[in-house]
C-alpha cells in the first residue's frame, strides 16, 4: 500500500514522496484539498469508491495524522 500511495503522488501531481514532505504548510494544505476534490468526484463516480478515491482520501488522513496540530487549520 505504501508504494501505491507514494505513485499516487507521482501520477496526480507530479511529486515525489520527499518533495511532499519538504513543502511548506500552505502548499500542504494545497495538496489537502486536491486530495479532497479527488475524493468527492470519485465518490459520486462509483459505489463503492475506486482506488483513485480511496488514496485519495488515504492521503487526507495521513496528512492530518502526521501534523495533529495543525488538524483545525488544514480543514479551514
């Protein structure tokens, strides 16, 4: 699963693992919310969600994991 999440980095945005992990937390949220989009249009594509959504939303959660303290700003 790991490998897929990091191409999944690669194939949506054209970014590696550890340049997503060097981006500054506006660019973070940036991707947050792409991540988001992708989610939601994938969710109304199929039921039940493709792969594409599911990493998607998979990266969602790792990203808010991964910086507990700032959870309430990456929602805004």
């Amino acid at each position: 699963m790991e490998e897929r999440l990091k191409q999944f980095l690669v194939d949506e945005f054209n970014l590696t693992f550890e340049e997503a992990c060097k981006m500054s937390l506006e660019e973070k949220k940036a991707l947050f919310d792409k991540c988001a989009e992708i989610e939601l249009d994938e969710a109304y594509k199929s039921d039940p969600i493709s792969e594409r959504g599911l990493l998607a939303s998979l990266w969602q959660d790792i990203m808010l994991t991964k910086v507990p303290e700032k959870e309430d700003e990456m929602k805004e």
